[in-house]
C-alpha cells in the first residue's frame, strides 16, 4: 500500500524539483517506509527513477515528468522499491495497492519469456502492461491505482480497481497535468488551487458525497472505479475514462439455495486467504457483526497465532456498547483482542480532523471511528482485513429490500406498507425515504431516491438561485444512469446492487475507509470485494438474496451458519426473532443533535463567518433545523450532512477551522 502522485508540464520548469519533494511529502502519511521518485525529460525521450532529489538536482535539467511514490512495505519488502520498470526500462509504473493474483499472471508472463527482478505485484503489472497493454486491468484480482509512464510512445496512463477500494485523483491545471492519491498532497505541491465546484453541489445533498468522476474540486477528476484515462505527448488534456472491468451479464439460475451458500461460504475462505498475502503480520477489524465475524473465523484456517482483532465503541453505551458485542465474538472466535474506547463528549474534535484527512466532504461520521481504531491498530500492525463490502452485494440495506419488494408487491401495495409504518414507526426520514422509492416508476429515479438525503423539494428551497443555475438538470440521475449501462441482463434488485458497489459504497465507504487507514499507514483490505467473491455474489438471482421470511442478507446468515462457532451463531441470532440488527461503527448523532450542540451547529452552518449561505438559502437552513429541533421531522442525516460541507469549506476553501473544531475539545481517545 503506497501513496503516488505525479505530474507533466508542457515544458521543464526549475520549479518542478521543488515540487516532486512536497509532492512525496505531502504523501509521506501513506507510505512512511521508503520513498522514490521517476524523473523524466519527455522530448528526448529520457526518464530515471532516483532515491534521492537532492542528490539528482545537481547534474540534471529540470523535468518536465515526474512521478513520486511513498512506500508503506509488505509484500517484498526489501526488493519492491519504486517506481519500478521492465527489464528495457521502457514501461514504468507507481503503484498503489495489492493484486491478490499476481503469482497466477507471473507464471503465465514468465512463460511468454518475460523477466522478473522481483517477487513483488508492482513488477507483474509493468509486463501485464507489455504483453496485454490497457486489457491487462481487467485481468487484475485487487485493489489498486497506478500510473504508467510508456516511454516509447509517450504516453501516461491512470488506472483504478474494478471496486474503487483505491481513489485516484487527477486534473488538467494550469501548469500540466497532474495526479495524486489525495487532493491535499496535489495542493501542498502547490500543482492545484482549491476552488469550489459549484455545479456539483445539488449531488452532494442528494448523495452526501460527490459520485465519481466529479468531485467539490472545481477542475479535479475521482477517476471512476474500472476504469483506466490517459494522455499522450500528441494529445492535450486526459482521455475520457475508459471502463475495463467487464459487467455481469446475467444471474445463474440453476443452482438450489444450499448450493449457492456452499459456493458462497468457499468463495469467501479463498478470499480471505487469498487476502491474507503479506510479508508482514495480518489482523482484522472486528465489529462483532456477522460480516466481521465471518471474515475472522475464515482467516483462523490459516497456520498462526491467534488472530489479532480490533474493536471500536462509545464508553458511555452500557449494555449496548459495541465493545461488548465485539469482545463476545472475539471471545468465541479465540482472538487477541484489542479495544478502543471513545468519549462522546470528545467525538465532534476528532470528526472535524476526519473531514480534513478525507478530502472531500463525505458526511459518515463512523468514519471517525475507523480511523482512531486504525490509530490504535498502527501501534501492532500494517494491515488489517475487515469486513467491509458484503452489504452491497448481497443485499444488506432497507433499499435493497424495498427495491425486492417492490417486484413482488407491486407498486401501490408497497406505498400501502409504507404508509402503515410511518403510523407505527417514529422514524421519519427514513419512512419518507421508502415512500419516495416507493413512488418511483422508473428504474432510475427510483434507485437515486433510495440514496437521498436531501429531497428535491429540500434542495429547490436551499440552492440559491445563482447555484442552481450552475447544477445540470438530472446532474443527480447521470452517476446512476452512468452506472445501470450494460446491466440490462440482471433483474432489477441484482442491477440495483451493482449500483450501489460502484456508487455508494466506492464514492463514501471505501473512500472514507482509504483515506482514515492510510492517515495512520494502515492497509484495510476488504475480501468481500475479492472479484473470485464476486464472480459468485453477482451471479445469485434476487430472490435468493433477499428473503420474505429471514429479511436480508439471507444468504450471508446461511454462510455464517456453516463458516462461525455455534457459540456465536447463537449470539448472532435470537432463536425465533430473527438474526441480531445490523452491527457497524455507529455514531449516535440523533441523540448528539440537541440542546447546546444543535445550538453550536446552527451558528456555524448560518451564523457569521459561515461559509455555507453564499450558496446556500440562510432562512431554509434555519427553517430545516427549526423543524428538527421541534420534531416535527427527523434530519439528522442532513444536519450531519451540512455541518461537514461547513467544515469541509473551511478546511479547504477558506474560513476559521478553529470554530469547527470547538465543537469538542482533547482527544477522543480515552483508553485503549
């Protein structure tokens, strides 16, 4: 797991040597271990790869390319030093990941008479490149996201994993262009001035994240999971994506329930050792829910210790802390356990830096969690397996289930069930939420709907009239239109998971996963995104996944049966209540959002200094959190969502992060 950035000026500049040093710097936090940088003078066609820039600069013109890469080393770790090349120096890459089949695509490159200096990945990618050009990506089992530099035909080449578990950021500036895992290390170089990207504003309250390829950065691209860009010497500016990774055309109907668990339950054990390749110790987030269970009890068939385990909750949650939850699955699953306990009365200072480490804003405050569990997890370890990824397959969600019922139903029926929740359960955003899907004919518009935060009607009356003017009509249909392309083949649950893996869980869960791991130089690998555990999942029809009698995820409990001690399958499942709810790093901002902190949170999104009522309606924010704070509806969600737009802004943008920052105080850290 690396950090990589790069860039190509339309001339050389002396100022570029200044540059590729912040450049790595700027990077050091996702590899610590080593560093390297290629620099390149592209008319004659000359590039080297150097430990050292201020020993290169003496006897060197400036560059005009150069590529700059951090190490965080664990597979090959004395011998996987880059950027690294082919044996003619001709193809060159900075890499960022791991693909868990490089030893299959080894062999087969090694007998079409390719040479290899090294057992790492990084160099199976370089031949794959040689022997395969662009469709060697869709030949990788992995997460990643790397640059390739093509001497002889001057061209440079970006690509990311079929999943999006790796982002990859890239822009055509002023000065060249340039790329970079994160945004801030592209700023500290001083390649990239922030700036608003207004026309992206109505997706973001929409989603509570900005969909790929746009991003909050006016003029930066989030290159699309699967897909790969480039530029050419001949050419000016990037390429428009390409994708790569190939779509599932249609589900296997043939196999019985029993057979697609016993497929699925050997699926995940050859992920999970599969994922488990390292040079270095492997241990694993544990959350005491299913997924994170069933993700360890699959790594103890591996040879070893006792699988070192990590665990997250608020110290102030009695009986249904999660650290309880955790500890009983640790406790049955024979693990060493380790805990973190977090002081709610400190969380609001720790999500505010978590809004900076993310560089987008990306409102899913559990990301705060992850990333003081991979703090915790930094002191023991480099990379952790979790279990992060099953959901979105496999059918974890209420929208998944509303999507299923919606076939079986029909639409009026299911409006009917809707309609009679909302009288039983106090839960209104949610229920307003069903009730829009519900209303939905079209595929599309019905599957944006179920990702809204914000309504339509909410966002009319926020967006000032200057922005929305700036903001495309149906901008919010195209990521999932963008998305549904290709899969006409697959019923419509099956297409709305698809979705929602490309989407929602690239664009905001692993994104956020990425970025707060690697704030701490941690690698957090995610079997159930392994392609060999998808080929299966996503060939399994619908309603398989989904089940009228045992609710979601009905497969994922039937593997849990089979992979989990009994001990826990008990835990996990009250006999005749159905399986336990949903276990994850929660943030209990419902109860937060009230009294001095509600308070606390409406001057700062509206009051003076804020940054939000340039593009936002004043009047509707405070009509929105009048209405919260009377309960006449519950928007949570929302005011977690404009609180981090607020921070997101100062941090980046301009205005007083300290102010943010006041909404708590210290560490949030209160033991480990």
């Amino acid at each position: 797991m690396c950090g990589i950035g790069g860039f190509w000026l339309p001339r050389a500049d002396p100022a570029a040597w200044d540059c590729a040093a912040r450049l790595g710097a700027g990077l050091r936090h996702r590899g610590p271990d080593d560093a390297g940088w290629l620099i390149g003078w592209v008319a004659p066609c000359h590039v080297r790869a150097v430990r050292d820039l201020v020993a290169a600069r003496p006897d060197a013109l400036p560059p005009d390319l150069v590529f700059a890469h951090r190490r965080l080393s664990i597979v090959d770790v004395e011998g996987g030093w880059q950027p690294l090349s082919n044996e003619a120096g001709t193809v060159w890459v900075a890499y960022n990941g791991e693909i868990y089949n490089h030893g299959e695509l080894r062999r087969e490159l090694e007998a079409m008479g390719h040479r290899f200096a090294t057992r790492s990945d990084t160099e199976m990618v370089v031949h794959a490149y040689e022997a395969w050009d662009t469709d060697a990506f869709a030949r990788f089992n992995g997460m990643f996201a790397f640059a390739l530099w093509d001497a002889p035909r001057r061209r440079l080449v970006l690509a990311r994993d079929p999943l999006g578990v790796k982002p990859l950021y890239y822009a055509d500036g002023a000065a060249g262009l340039w790329f970079a895992s994160e945004v801030k290390a592209a700023i500290a170089a001083g390649l990239y001035e922030p700036a608003l990207h207004v026309g992206a504003l109505e997706q973001y309250l929409t989603y509570r994240f900005v969909p790929s390829p746009d991003t909050l950065f006016r003029g930066v691209s989030r290159l699309p999971p699967g897909h790969w860009v480039a530029a050419n010497a001949e050419r000016v500016g990037w390429s428009t994506p390409t994708r790569f990774a190939p779509v599932p055309r249609s589900q296997d109907v043939s196999p019985d329930l029993m057979e697609w668990v016993a497929q699925l339950a050997q699926a995940t054990e050859q992920a999970v050792a599969g994922q488990l390749m390292s040079d270095v110790p492997v241990g694993a987030l544990l959350s005491g829910g299913l997924d994170s269970s069933i993700v360890v009890a699959a790594m103890r068939n591996s040879p070893g210790e006792a699988v070192p385990t990590y665990a997250i909750g608020f110290s102030t949650a009695g009986g249904d802390s999660e650290l309880i939850v955790a500890r009983r699955a640790a406790r049955a699953l024979g693990t060493a356990h380790h805990e973190v306990a977090v002081e709610e009365r400190d969380f609001f200072a720790e999500w505010m830096e978590t809004i900076a480490q993310l560089d987008e804003p990306v409102a899913s405050p559990g990301h705060t969690l992850v990333g003081l569990l991979c703090r915790r997890v930094a002191q023991d370890l480099k990379v952790v397996l979790t279990g992060q990824g099953a959901d979105e397959p496999l059918g974890g969600y209420m929208r998944h289930s509303v999507e299923r019922w919606f076939r079986v139903l029909g639409r009026q029926p299911l409006i009917a069930l809707v309609q009679l929740a909302a009288r039983a359960v106090n839960s209104s955003d949610r229920v307003q939420r069903l009730a829009m899907v519900a209303g939905e004919r079209e595929l599309d518009r019905r599957f944006v709907a179920a990702f809204t935060v914000f309504t339509p009607a909410h966002r009319r009356a926020l967006l000032r009239s200057t922005v929305r003017r700036e903001n495309a009509p149906e901008a919010t249909l195209a990521p999932v239109r963008r998305w549904l392309d290709g899969t006409e083949g697959l019923d419509p649950l099956n297409r709305l998971l698809y979705v929602d893996a490309r989407l929602s869980l690239a664009d905001d869960l692993l994104l956020g996963s990425d970025k707060v791991s690697m704030a701490h130089s941690v690698e957090a690998r995610v079997p159930f995104l392994d392609l060999t555990y998808l080929a299966v999942a996503e060939r399994i029809p619908a309603h398989f996944k989904i089940s009228w009698h045992s609710g979601r995820k009905h497969l994922q409990r039937l593997v849990g049966r089979r992979l989990l001690p009994p001990e826990l399958v008990r835990d996990l499942a009250a006999v005749g209540a159905g399986w336990r709810k949903k276990r994850g790093f929660d943030v209990p901002l419902r109860r937060w959002f009230q009294g001095d902190t509600l308070r606390d949170v409406t001057r700062l999104v509206t009051g003076a200094g804020a940054a939000l009522p340039e593009y936002l309606d004043r009047p509707g924010m405070i009509a929105l959190i009048d209405e919260h704070t009377s309960g006449r509806a519950d928007h949570t969600r929302r005011l977690s969502a404009l609180l981090t737009l607020e921070a997101w802004h100062r941090s980046f943008l301009g205005g007083d992060p300290a102010a943010i920052e006041r909404l708590g105080a210290g560490t949030a850290v209160a033991r480990a």
